[in-house]
C-alpha cells in the first residue's frame, strides 16, 4: 500500500509510475541471472555493474521475503522459491 500525503494526483501517479518500473526492472535483472546462471554474464547483457546486478538480486529478495538464488562454485542457481516466479 502505498501512502503519499500532500501530493496532486499527477505527482501521485507519476511517484506510483516510477515504483512499479523499478520493481519490473528488479524482476528483469531476476531472469537474465536466472536464464545465464551467472552474474558476470548478466552483468554484461544488462550493461550494468556485478554490485548493481547483485544488488537489485537482493532488493527482490527482501521484497518478497525469501532467498532466490543459491551461490555455488559454478554460479547461481535458483531455490525452490526462485523456481515458482
């Protein structure tokens, strides 16, 4: 739920605009590392940096609540509740 006070409805809709282009982004950034398994090759196909990549992983993590991805030797891999999105 959102709560803005002392806004027009056109800074409100603007600020609610903005809320939601940065969750798809964070969700983007999910599937790309989900799809390449790597944060090095999503960095590169998103033209971001590795910290920014790892980030916005995290953003969405404590978003929804729960780890998506699991780090092992050869890279990321999804967790049961990374699979179901």
């Amino acid at each position: 739920m959102f709560i803005i006070v002392n806004a027009t409805v056109k800074e409100t809709k603007r600020r609610i605009v903005t809320l939601m282009m940065i969750n798809l982004e964070l969700y983007r950034v999910f599937y790309v590392v989900a799809k390449s398994g790597s944060l090095t090759k999503a960095k590169h196909e998103l033209f971001i940096s590795q910290p920014a990549v790892s980030q916005s992983i995290k953003q969405l993590e404590n978003q929804l609540g729960g780890k998506l991805f699991i780090r092992t030797s050869k890279g990321m891999e999804l967790t049961s509740e990374g699979k179901m999105i």
